[in-house]
C-alpha cells in the first residue's frame, strides 16, 4: 500500500478504493467522513495504478484545489518514489475559455489522451449523451467525488439549464420547449450547450414522473430530474469501474437513498462509510426557541472567531451582515474563495452555498453558525412544486453535517457548532450530527437581557462592615472555621421580610454562607408549623 496516510483509517479508504481500481466491478460506494482525508485517500492508489482514471467533481473550484493540491503532488511523490514517470493530469475545458476553435481542438486532445482526466459532473452527463465528448468509457475507472451532489435535484436544476439569452440568441424564446432544442442542437457550437439540449429532447420523447420540463421566472428552460442517475444509468453499465465517494452518501447510516436516487441497481459488497475513530472535537448548541436576527447576530458577534456563518440564500447573509459590523459577507455571483481571501483571521464570513467545498487552510473555524434549518428549497417550475419533505429532509441532514465538518479540517481541531434554529432538535434531523459527538438536545435558553420591574426590602447600607466589626469575623455557628470575609454574611434574627423596624447589632448574628441558608430554613420550618399548630387548634375549637 503506498503512502503516508495520516491515520489508520485513511489508510483503510486508500486501500479499498485500490482495491476497486485493481479489476472491473460493481459500481462501489465509498464513504468517508469529511476531515478523513479522502481525496490524498484516493489521489494516491488512483495515479499509481497506472490506468487511465477519470475523477469528477462538482464544480470547477474544486478541481482548481485539487490541481494544486497537496494530495496530487503526494501522489506524483509516490511515482517518483518508485521510479516511475509522473502521471499527466489535465483538467478539461468547456468551449467557451478558448478563443478558437483550434485551440479548444488541441486542449481536448491533450485531456483524452491524459492519464488523468478531471471533469465536472456537468461533463459526465455530457458525456452520457455525447459519448466523443470526454470518452469515458474507454478509461478503466470514473471516480465521482462530492457523490452525494448527484442526488440533489436542486444541483442538477442549474446543470440542466438553457440560458433565456441563449434561448433569444437562436430565435426561440418564445417556442415551444420541442422546437427550442430541436434549434439549439442544429446551430449552437457549444458542445455543452447542445448537450443540455440533447438531454431535455430525450426527457421530453421519454416522459416520466421523476423529470420535469419547463421554463423558470427568468426565461430559462430547465429539466429538473428528480432521480439524476437515471440519465448516469447508461454511462455507470458501461464503465468498467465507477467510484462514488463522498462525506454524505449514507443517511441513517445507510446508503439507501443515495442508491435509489442514482438508480443503481447493484452496488459492490465492500462498500462502506469509514468515520475517523477521533477527529477533532465538537461542541453543539442548539437553540431552543425561535430567535430574531438581531437575537442570532449576537450570538454570532460573541462566538469564538473566526466564525463562519452558512445560510441557505444571500437575502439571508445580507440581513445578518447588516447586524453583525464588520463581518464579511459572501456577495452574489462571488466566487466562495474570494469572499474566503476577504475574510481576516479572527474575523465573521457569512456565506450562502459553502457547505462543500470550503477548504481554506489559513482560515481554522472555532465556531460554526447555521441560522435556519437547511432544508432544500421548493422545486417550482411552470408554477407547480415538484420537490417533497424527505427530498428536503435529506438535503438538510447532508448540508448540517459537511457545515459542522467545516470546522473540523484537521485531527486537533476545535469547534462549537450553533444551531440557531430550533427546528434543528426534530428527532429525524439529529442524525445530521455523527454519533461519536454527545449532544444535550434538551439544553434551555438563558443569559438574555429582560428588563423586569419588582420591590426589594431596604438594607441599610454598611451595616456589614459595621455587624463583623463589633461581632467578629467568623461564623457564629458552634464548631463553624470560616473566616473568609467573602464567605460571611450577616443574618437578621428578625427576617427582613416581617416589615420595617430599627435594626440594632443585638439583633444580628455573623454567618457562613450554609449556615446562613440553614438559618432561614430553620425559621421557614418554624413558621410552617406555628402556622399548621394555629389551623389544629382552629378546628378543635370549631
């Protein structure tokens, strides 16, 4: 087995993932919690390999990190240990980064002919429809990271996606979805663009339940399909091998659901989600009542920095950046790390949309913040809701558990993990925190600032000081040591509460703190009984 891993358990995910590369299969799930170290796990035993492999990934971002990636340069050590070439890796491009088209010919020659390819998931399901596109089939294993996302429907609503100005573009705004794609595929030289098309025209010849077709408030004509892996379903039985690994494929410990929404219908024997046996340590707080922004925002203004803050919209992050001065707020259309670059080291970033993907090393987040339940959002298209509570349920669950991971990117780390909304206490949404951290999901709201309005019995001001004076300062109690001047007080043989007289120092006496309390117990005890002899004697006489 090659290496270093940094634990037991990296070493355990490399190895079965060497283990899937090494002969054709079943298509195998391989879990590994996030801060395990999965992609030096995989980049290693899939570069030493020797075949051609493919890895896909879910945004652009990401295969930018991975290029530059202490894993990839770990793996290539690992070549070199051996004596061996460095594998070459090519990140492939969409048509419209090259100016021409010669250009765009000689970059996709050099990425077919790669040992390594790095595609989005985006050029997976292109390739699906336009097999000459990336060629996958003709690689020996298609490694899917950040799997999970492939179950989203909410991810592949913005994948399959015609621009409205594309739409205007070809003449076809205003046609029908047939005949707009029927145009896109004859005139568009956007190999991705026909693509899209390509795949609506095939959902609308072949209708069924779980794909929708129709177009957004903004023009867009978009297919959301709810069971994604029915359009990967082609491409996964003629790989060889596919691999998907992600933080969040298993709910409730299983992968069920995982499997059903990417239609596999056999999955390897071996699969299995590995958990790190320790890493790092979590504390979570959760609310127990509804609080208001500026109830949240103080909590996130007084919270160990630096804090990052995880909303489910910008509308959300611009209100709370509104009541929390001088934290950095992630703006629309901003790339996630370059709001992360503006962040400073003890400071507050509020981010919509960083529950993946977010790894920043200088950047170690003592607190976590989720405002409101993550639940994903209502799938609207042509004004019918096509998404249901467990479609929304899930993505909740897999959002709160990569959030909480953001904070614990290394085996020493510390983070306190907040849970603003109380909805987050839902018995099916507990599972979203992994079982080897205790959580008291019974805590109770306290510390706020309530302004209440009462009487109190006057005291006289200095007479302490004057009572340990002329009585001493020690406990009056037979057999009492204290001396403490902090742990004395002075008790009124004739209690405060029986109204108001002329307080001599013959009426008080010098007290510890318990014996103090004792002393009114006594006199509580006392007047029950008087009170219970009084109620006896009031009935014998009646």
């Amino acid at each position: 087995m090659k290496g270093p891993y940094r634990s037991p358990q990296q070493a355990q995910y490399a190895k079965l993932i060497e283990r899937a590369v090494s002969k054709p299969g079943a298509p195998l799930l391989a879990g590994a919690a996030p801060g395990l170290g999965k992609t030096h796990g995989y980049a290693i035993p899939l570069l030493c390999s020797g075949k051609k492999v493919a890895i896909a990934m879910s945004t652009r971002q990401l295969i930018d990190q991975f290029i530059a990636s202490d894993a990839l340069a770990a793996a290539q050590a690992a070549l070199e240990a051996e004596g061996r070439p460095a594998a070459t890796v090519v990140a492939l491009q969409p048509r419209r980064q090259f100016e021409t088209a010669v250009a765009y010919s000689a970059h996709k020659t050099a990425a077919l002919d790669a040992d390594v390819l790095v595609l989005t998931h985006m050029g997976v399901l292109i390739d699906t429809h336009i097999p000459a596109y990336a060629q996958l089939r003709q690689r020996a294993v298609l490694l899917f990271d950040e799997a999970d996302l492939l179950a989203d429907a909410a991810d592949l609503r913005s994948t399959y996606r015609i621009e409205a100005e594309a739409l205007a573009r070809a003449g076809v705004e205003n046609a029908t979805p047939t005949k707009a794609v029927e145009t896109i595929i004859k005139k568009s030289d956007d190999p991705e663009e026909k693509a899209v098309a390509t795949a609506i025209q095939r959902a609308l010849a072949e209708p069924a339940w779980y794909k929708v077709i129709g177009k957004e408030d903004n023009g867009d004509l978009v297919l959301t399909h709810r069971m994604p892996g029915r359009m990967l379903r082609t491409l996964i039985n003629d790989m060889p091998r596919c691999i998907f690994t992600s933080g969040t494929l298993t709910v409730s410990g299983r992968f069920d659901h995982f499997v059903k929404a990417i239609g596999l219908t056999a999955v390897a024997p071996e699969s299995q989600h590995i958990d790190p046996v320790q890493h790092g340590q979590l504390r979570v707080e959760v609310a127990s009542e509804a609080l208001t922004p500026e109830a949240q925002a103080e909590r996130i203004m007084h919270a160990a920095t630096p804090v990052l803050v995880l909303t489910t919209s910008h509308a959300t992050t611009a209100a709370l950046g509104s009541l929390c001065p001088g934290a950095i707020c992630r703006a629309p259309g901003e790339a996630l790390m370059d709001a992360v670059a503006r962040c400073p080291d003890d400071g507050i970033l509020i981010a919509a949309g960083a529950w993946s993907g977010l790894d920043a090393p200088r950047l170690r987040w003592q607190t976590v913040v989720i405002p409101k339940t993550p639940y994903g959002k209502p799938l609207i298209l042509d004004a019918q809701q096509i998404s249901a509570y467990v479609d929304s349920k899930v993505v909740a669950i897999r959002r709160t558990n990569q959030g909480l991971h953001r904070g614990l990117r290394t085996t020493d780390a510390t983070c306190t993990l907040l849970l603003l909304d109380p909805d987050s206490r839902r018995a099916d949404l507990r599972q979203a925190i992994p079982r080897r951290f205790l959580v008291d999901w019974d805590s109770v709201a306290e510390g706020s600032l309530v302004l209440r309005t009462h009487f109190a019995r006057e005291r006289k001001k200095g007479l302490r000081e004057k009572t340990l004076s002329r009585r001493g300062q020690h406990c009056e109690h037979p057999g009492c040591t204290a001396t403490q001047e902090h742990l004395l007080e002075v008790h009124h043989l004739n209690p405060i509460a029986n109204g108001p007289r002329d307080t001599v120092t013959d009426d008080l006496r010098v007290l510890c703190k318990n014996h103090h309390a004792d002393a009114h117990q006594a006199m509580r005890k006392a007047d029950f009984l008087k009170v219970k002899t009084t109620e006896k004697r009031a009935e014998a006489d009646t």
